[in-house]
C-alpha cells in the first residue's frame, strides 16, 4: 500500500537496489581459453602473485638469490675488464641448483596439492576443460616459472657481457646454449616435482618429498661418481663408469646432456661427461622422464575426476 | 527452449561391486527439480554421468538435447555444478576465485569481473565478498559455491545437497534462493537432498531414486494436490457429546464416505472424507448446522508427499523418518481451504 501513496520515490528507491538478473549473452571463449586462463593464474601464482602477501616472500626471495651472484658477476668482470665470465651460462643452473630445488619443492605443491587439498579439481571438471588440459596447463606453467627463474640470471650475465664488450658471437652462442639448457631442466624438474606433489594433498609431505628426492638422488649420484673417479685415477685408465652414474639424479642428467651437446664442460668429478654417443643415452632419458611424469600426472588426474 | 532438458534412458552405471544406476529412463522439463534418495541411491552418480565426466555402462542421456557421450564439452559450458563436498581455497577472496572459475568456463576477463560481481550480490555476498574465504561462516560457504555454479549464467545448475550442514534459517534462504534462480533468473535447477520436506517447498517436480532405480517422477501438484481431501473437525455439544461420531453417521446417512485421519495428529477428532465438487462444502455446513455443531475447521488437505510414499512399501523406511519430520505440528496447522 505504501507503494501506492508514494509511487515515485519508492520505485527510485527500488531500482536503485535491486538491478535485478541480467543474462549473459556475451562471448563464451571455450576450452582452449580456459587452459590458457588456468596456465596464467598457475604461473601468477607460482611467484605469490594473486595470492596473499606471505606466499609471495620465498618464489620472491628465491628469484632474487638466483640473480644477484648473476649480477656480481657482472660487476666483477665489467670491473675488472676480464676477458671473460667467471662462469658459463650452461653451468650457471648447475652451481645454483640447491635454489632450483628449493623453487620447486616450494612451488610444486602450491601449484597442485592446493587443489587436491580443498577439493578444486572437482571445480575444474565440471567446466569445458578436460584433465589433459588441467595437466598441461599446470605442467606449462610450473615449467614457465622454472624458465623465468633459470633463464633471467643468464639474461643478467649476457646483458653483462655485452656491457663488459665480450666476444658477440661467443658469447650469443653460449647464451643460446644456456637457454636450451635451462629450458630441458625447467620441463624435467617441473614434470618430476609435479608428481611428487600430486600423490599427496598434504603440501608440507610434498615440499620434503621434493626436496628428498632432489638432494638424495644427487647426493648418491656425485658420491659414487666420486668414487669411480678415484677408482680409475687409482688404476690410471680413463674413467668410463661415472658419467653413466650421470643418468640416476635429474641435475646430472641435465649436465651430461649439456656437456654432450651444448659445449658445456661437465661438472662431474674429474669432468669428464659423456660423449656425444652417450649423449643420445642422456637426452633421450631426459625426453622420457619428460613424458613420462606427463603420462603419470595424466593417469593420477584420471582417478582424481569429481 | 527444449521442453526436456534432461533425458535418460535405460541409463546404467555399475562398478565392479555395486550397480549405482539401474536402467534409469527419465524426462525432466525446465524448472526446479528435485532428485531425492538416500545416501548413495545413485544421486552423485547421476550427476556425474550427467556432466559427461563418467561414461555410463549403458544406455544413454541427454541434457538441454545433447548427448553426454560425446558432447561433454559442450554440457559444462552451458551447465552449472555446485558440489556437496567443501571446495573452495581458504587464501584467495570469494572475488577472485569466482572470477577465476568464471574465466574457467570460458567468459572474457572483463565479463568475468562483472558478473562475478552481480552474481555475488544476488547470492547475498557483500563486503565480505573481499575477505580470504577461510574466515566464512558454512552459510558463506554456500553461497560462494552456489555463485560459482551459476557465473556464467548457465542455462541448467546441478545443486548437490546445498543445504548441507545449513541452520534452518540458512537452510530457508537456501532454499529461497533456488527458487529465485528459476523464477528470476531463469534458469533450471536440478537439486538434490535425502530431506523429502526441502524438496516439497521448493520444487516443481520430484524424482524419487533409491539403490540406482526410478522410484517415481512426478510434479509436486500431482504429489500433493491430486486428490481434494477435506478435513473436518466438530465440537461436542451437550446434545451430542461426541461431536466427531454424531457427525460421521450423519455423513453416512446421506451417503458420504469418511474415515479417520489414524496416525495424524488430532485423530479421532478429524473426519476426512473427499470432495465430489462444491456440492460436498454445502452438504458439509447443512449436516453440521442440522446438527448443531461448531465447525472447528474445514480445510482441504494437501499430502505431504512423504506421505504418497507411505504407498510404496519399498519407501517404508524413508516414508516413516520424514512423516516424523512433518507431522510435528504441520498438519495440525494446516493449509487453508
């Protein structure tokens, strides 16, 4: 009835509050924008943007631990005119690698426990993507996230190189290099931290598997090089078991590929990597270890489903 | 639109141990649905057949007149889900992560912000709508969800069990709100719930499954409005000092049917007897006058559908937990008639 005494001002009061439903008729974009929407808030998230103040501190702290022995060097070797780098840019990965492992124990279980914990994925099915979509997007964009971490410290040096007037050609070269060195690593570790953390929705159990698997398997691996070397040294032949021990932890793997084919020098006891020959043994452990964690994270995300 | 948004047919499911769905063959038109059955009658099951996500043994179905075999895709782009489980992260703000499902099911970023924003308000989301989702309260909760499932402005919302772990009060605006989402948004829901009462209130149809098999599928008007019964309750005067006998055989005199309402509440006191047409009113107020009698009251009872179920002697056990739901003090009350 109040209605009826005071039309106007109450109906300028109702449409002010209550807009009613509008429909969407707009554009619906589909699968393949959903995937790339889903990479982009992955690989936001992979450095704590989007998220809360706190998970930003350690993808932060650990992108700068990585660039500023990159940056010293720089200054180093612009400083004191040096006729090169103090290290190259394949091995550059390979000295930081307790950083790497640190990102990706930390950042792995972000990217998929999380979901598993709090029951997401269900969310995710019951839109147009399918689960070799979430797998890719969330693999693509752990994988991004390594790149951007390994690859922008050799951005440093090179722009440092530049800087100090290297050698352009030499210099490119190993850049290039570096770059496809770095971008095998980030697939192989972003694959191997992937399915650690997706056994488990508890983060904390897949940060410590992470890591574990990481420091163990290189431990083991450096130690038996080690004693191989000292073997041969003993017996004064060539070494020829320890870079096939290269093959059981992911950094060595990464080493004897590079060493085989992106003229790094390795960094195995006694520096001998494998040959070319063997090299093909290396990448093609790599590719499968690559295809093979996809393969893994496929069948865990096929049982996960609503 | 189609008339039948959801269609089965002879739709089964079966895991090694358990036969989830048995043969299901269904019609569901536009509006709101109810599914009900107990704790795994097949309910989630269905859902997931119906989103395409788990491919049936046999049979086939259909949802807004594609087939989820093959167009799977297609269905969770049109289609909203809210699930019965909690799933929504703790850290990020309901804003953010319904725009990010948004963009999930494949609207641009900026559509995305707006109708997060809109859908949130219609759901009763405010200022809180920025605050980390950890600190909610269920109701929240369920409203996050329930926005969620319907961002990109669905043609059809699959509601799994939204009234989970509700207090009444947000049990009813729960409820309301699912209604809304038909009346207002137009936009048709299939809800789920074991609680026969919540379905009632809210539904404009209710298919009953119990161990993967149709039990029945009808509109709530056919459950509860299909027969015309009449309640009648008399006073006792000195002159008839019981009122409900005297009454009764003066019904039988003139050739009317009645029994009691054993087993409702006031039985003995209630005559019920059904209505022929607008005749069998007057017959009514004549016999009572004649006899000199107060009418109490005399209503046309609507069943609860809980009570079509007490046919069915499958149902018994359902039938009987929620006639012990409703009776406590509904029927008494009464609808108006």
């Amino acid at each position: 009835m109040a209605v009826e005494q005071t039309p106007a001002q109450t109906g300028a009061q109702s449409r002010i509050h209550n807009i009613g439903y509008r429909s969407y008729d707009g554009q619906r974009l589909g699968r393949a924008y959903a995937r790339r929407s889903l990479y982009s808030q992955s690989l936001r998230g992979s450095y704590g943007l989007g998220r809360s103040a706190k998970s930003k501190v350690l993808p932060m702290l650990l992108f700068a631990v990585m660039c500023v022995p990159a940056a010293i060097m720089v200054a180093v070797t612009v400083a004191t005119k040096a006729k090169e780098l103090p290290v190259e840019y394949t091995n550059y990965a390979i000295v930081m690698q307790a950083v790497i492992g640190l990102y990706v124990a930390s950042q792995a279980p972000q990217a998929v426990s999380r979901d598993l914990r709090f029951k997401t994925v269900p969310l995710y099915f019951s839109r147009p993507i399918e689960t070799s979509d979430y797998v890719r997007a969330k693999f693509a964009a752990l994988a991004s996230a390594l790149f951007l971490i390994t690859a922008v410290p050799l951005v440093v040096l090179y722009g440092g190189a530049m800087l100090a007037k290297l050698d352009f050609t030499d210099q490119t070269k190993g850049f290039l290099q570096g770059l496809v060195s770095v971008a095998l690593l980030s697939l192989l570790f972003a694959g191997i931290g992937l399915v650690i953390s997706a056994a488990t929705p508890r983060r904390g159990f897949g940060i410590a598997a992470v890591i574990a698997v990481l420091t163990i398997s290189y431990g083991a691996v450096s130690t038996l090089q080690a004693i191989a070397d000292a073997q041969t040294m003993v017996d004064g032949q060539s070494s020829t078991a320890a870079p096939w021990i290269g093959l059981f932890s992911p950094i060595t793997l990464i080493d004897g590929v590079q060493t085989a084919f992106l003229g790094a020098t390795s960094s195995y006891p006694g520096g001998v990597g494998p040959s070319t020959g063997a090299g093909v043994v290396f990448l093609l452990a790599v590719l499968g270890l690559i295809a093979g964690c996809y393969g893994l994270l496929m069948r865990r995300y096929r049982k996960v489903g609503l | 639109m189609d008339v039948t948004v959801i269609a089965t047919e002879s739709l089964s499911k079966r895991f090694p141990r358990v036969t989830a769905l048995d043969r299901l063959s269904m019609d569901i038109g536009p509006g709101v649905t109810g599914l009900v059955g107990a704790n795994g009658a097949g309910k989630s099951t269905l859902i997931k057949i119906l989103l395409g996500l788990s491919p049936a043994t046999e049979g086939r179905a259909t949802v807004l007149g594609l087939d989820v075999a093959t167009e799977g895709g297609a269905i969770r782009e049109r289609v909203g889900y809210m699930p019965e489980h909690d799933c929504l992260p703790p850290d990020v703000s309901a804003t953010e992560f319904v725009v990010h499902m948004a963009r999930m099911s494949g609207l641009p970023p900026a559509a995305a912000r707006e109708r997060t924003a809109d859908t949130l308000r219609h759901v009763g989301l405010y200022e809180e709508r920025y605050r980390p989702i950890g600190g909610y309260s269920t109701g929240m909760k369920q409203r996050v969800k329930l926005a969620q499932a319907l961002v990109h402005d669905p043609q059809l919302v699959f509601l799994d069990e939204p009234t989970n772990g509700l207090d009444p009060v947000g049990r009813d605006e729960m409820l309301g709100l699912i209604r809304r989402i038909h009346t207002d948004f137009g936009i048709s829901v299939l809800v789920t719930s074991h609680l026969l009462g919540e379905l009632e209130r809210t539904c404009d149809h209710v298919v009953v499954v119990d161990g993967g098999k149709l039990l029945r599928s009808s509109s709530t008007t056919d459950f509860t409005q299909s027969t015309a019964i009449l309640a009648i309750e008399v006073t006792d005067t000195d002159e008839h000092p019981d009122g409900t006998a005297a009454m009764r055989d003066a019904l039988h005199a003139r050739g009317v049917e009645t029994h009691d309402g054993s087993g409702l509440p006031g039985a003995g006191h209630i005559l019920l007897l059904t209505a022929q047409g607008e005749d069998t009113y007057d017959l009514v107020r004549d016999t009572v006058a004649g006899l000199g009698l107060g009418l109490v009251r005399m209503e046309q009872r609507r069943h609860h559908i809980s009570e079509v179920f007490t046919d069915s002697d499958e149902q018994q056990r359902a039938a009987q937990q929620s006639t012990a739901q409703h009776s406590a003090g509904k029927e008494a009350v009464g609808h108006g008639g």
